[in-house]
C-alpha cells in the first residue's frame, strides 16, 4: 500500500455503493461527476433530476420533460425562444407575473404582446409565433378549447407554438400535449409538491427539438433543479393520484356549500368537460357580495383553518385575494380589464374533512355579514 499521509486517506476514502442495491434512489448531492459520467456536473445533469422527469413523462404520456427550479423559470425556459419582433397572443385570463413577464419581454427584447380572450372563439393574427394561456384560468378558472385552438393556428398561423400552463389541471385531470399543445409546463411547487415545502418547474413536449433547446437554455441559465428538490418532489409524486382525489371530493362538497351562501354572489369553476378536462379540484373563486367586497381581511382574519400565505395547492387549505396577491404586479386599469376587483377571492381546499371547512367558513361568512349589517345601521 502506498505510504499516503493519513489526511490524504482521509480525504479519498470512498464506499463503493453500486452493490448496495437501495429501495429507492439516494439523493446524489454532488456537484460533479467524473470525466466519464454522462451527467458529469449538476448544472447538466444529475440523477435525481433524471428520474423525475421520467416519472413525469410517464404521467404527462410525453417523450420529454425538463425539470428546472421554479415554475416562472419553467415559463421564462420557454419563453426564451422568442426573437425580436415575434408575435405573442397571451390569453386574456393569466396569472400576474406571466403577464408581467411577457410585457418586460415586449420592453427589453422587443417582442410583440397581444391580449385576447382565448375561452371563446377569436381569430388569431396571421403573423402569431406563439399561443401562451393557463387552463383552467388564473383568475376565474374559465377553460380553454385547447383543440379548437390548434385548429385556429393551423388555419391562420401554422407553425405558431401552442404553450399551455397546466399547473391547476395536473397531467391527471388534463393532459394538454393530447389536444394539440406543444408545450405543457408547470409549477411543481404547487401539487407535484403538495406540501409547501419544495419548489420546482416543468416543461413537457413531444417534439426532440423543443426539448434540446429547453436543456441547452437550463444548462447555460444554470436552471436546473437541485437533486435534493428533485428528491422531494419525487418523492410526493407517490401521493399524486390519492392526493388528486382527495382534492376533487372536498372542493365538489365546498363548491355546492358556497353556492347557498348569501355573502357570496358568485362561485367560479371550470367547465370538466370529460374529454379534454376530465376532473378537477383544489381551487375555486368566489366573488364577496357586493356590500361585503371590501371585508376581505376581516374574513381572512375570522378564518381558523385557512392560512393567508402564498402557498396554495397543498395538504392544508388557504385564502387569498388576487388583487392584492396573485395580481397585484398589475396595474389598476389591468386588474379592471380582467374582471378583478377586491371581492374576489380564491380558496384553495386542503385535504381537511369538509365538514371542518364548512363549519369554519359558515362562522367566518356570518361574522363579516353581521359586523357589516351593524355598521351600515350604524350610518
């Protein structure tokens, strides 16, 4: 045996763990990996990460994923094959910092952003390079034909790419690539995740050359997911399908609770048309009555069961209110355009017995209801 010092020793001993034969994948907290390893640095490439994605296409039924650190880095992944001067059509309905992001696109690259209301019929510019749109949507939860659109831009733009945010559908209630989407992409952080705990992004496609420009811009962005945030997700991918259906029961019981309730004017819910979205849960919106719209905080304040941060799609259930939250990066008169004002208000429903969340809400409801009866007297 060589005569090594003893910190020499110390700083090479390794375990040869390719016997060890483990029930499920370690976590490969490595930065690098020797000169003939086909990950060989973890800003390319890294087991945990791998094996996600698999796992993912296996659920999406598509021939490539890319996992990357956040959903909005997911978004800003696809959005980089922009090119000056190209043409945007962005549904009307999307979250804030999807709409904000696109207009510092139109700002600083030079693209071009047109806005149009993608739930209903419209005609498409004929110079459209990309379709980007949330469905079910992010205010409202208004559905997207996704084939119909396909059918639009085949007639009226061909070769525009359909890239369909399909966080709050999750490829088991919707599977986007199916109905003529190029890109499906997430947010893990919300239910892959399900436990507020980890975050992450996805990009699903079918198509080979997609998939290499969306690796190529996550290496040189260094976007990739960390394996330990891989782990996790992994991990709570398990639960998925259980998790899912647990949602659906609750929300479908929380839905016809508040459609009775006489504080609130209206309740939104996607269409589950059975083809295209073929089940849903873990969200709704709600529209306070009008006399009761400015009392979201008080409400919030009432609930016991409801927390109030940005966590959402979980294992517990939370309020929040657009305005002030999920689109408060948009101007007054872009809130207005969208419909949003301070009465609306998203539930998101936890994996809570219904009865609870019922009980809590009913008090909650009757309390803003009768401090607003005492005060209008008042005056």
């Amino acid at each position: 045996m060589t005569d090594w010092h003893s910190e020499t020793r110390a700083l090479h001993a390794r375990v040869d763990g390719s016997g060890a034969l483990p029930a499920t994948t370690p976590v490969y907290l490595t930065s690098g990996f020797a000169a003939g390893s086909p990950y060989f640095y973890t800003r390319h490439d890294n087991p945990n990460c791998e094996e996600l994605e698999r796992a993912l296409c296996a659920l999406e039924q598509s021939a490539h994923a890319t996992c990357v650190t956040t959903g909005m880095a997911a978004i800003a992944t696809v959005l980089s094959l922009l090119r000056p001067g190209d043409h945007v059509v962005v549904s009307h309905l999307t979250y804030g910092c999807s709409y904000r992001y696109l207009c510092r696109l139109e700002q600083q690259v030079g693209v071009r952003v047109t806005t149009l209301d993608l739930t209903a019929k419209c005609q498409l510019p004929s110079d459209t390079a990309l379709v980007f749109l949330e469905t079910p949507t992010n205010p409202f939860l208004a559905t997207v034909d996704i084939r119909a659109l396909r059918d639009e831009v085949e007639d009226r733009c061909p070769g525009a790419r359909i890239v369909v945010d399909n966080t709050w559908a999750t490829p088991l209630f919707q599977r986007p690539l199916a109905h003529g989407a190029d890109v499906s992409l997430y947010s893990a952080t919300k239910y892959f995740s399900g436990h507020s705990d980890v975050m992450g992004g996805v990009i699903c496609t079918n198509d080979a050359e997609l998939d290499r420009a969306f690796r190529e811009q996550r290496f040189y962005a260094g976007a990739i997911l960390d394996p330990h945030s891989a782990w996790l997700l992994r991990r709570s991918l398990h639960t998925l399908p259980l998790r899912m259906c647990r949602h659906a029961e609750v929300t479908s019981r929380m839905r016809s609770f508040l459609q009775a309730q006489p504080q609130i004017a209206r309740v939104f819910s996607p269409e589950v048309d059975g083809e295209q979205l073929v089940d849903y849960g873990g969200i709704l919106f709600v529209e306070l009555r009008e006399d009761l719209c400015d009392r979201y905080e008080e409400l919030a304040a009432a609930l016991e069961l409801f927390g109030t941060g940005t966590a959402m799609a979980c294992v517990t259930s939370m309020i929040a209110q657009p305005y002030t939250g999920s689109h408060a990066s948009l101007t007054d008169e872009e809130k207005q355009a969208m419909g949003i004002d301070r009465g609306l208000v998203r539930l998101c429903f936890g994996l809570e017995p219904p009865d609870d969340l019922v009980q809590d809400l009913s008090r909650a409801l009757a309390r803003i209801d009768r401090r607003n009866r005492v005060e209008v007297g008042d005056a």
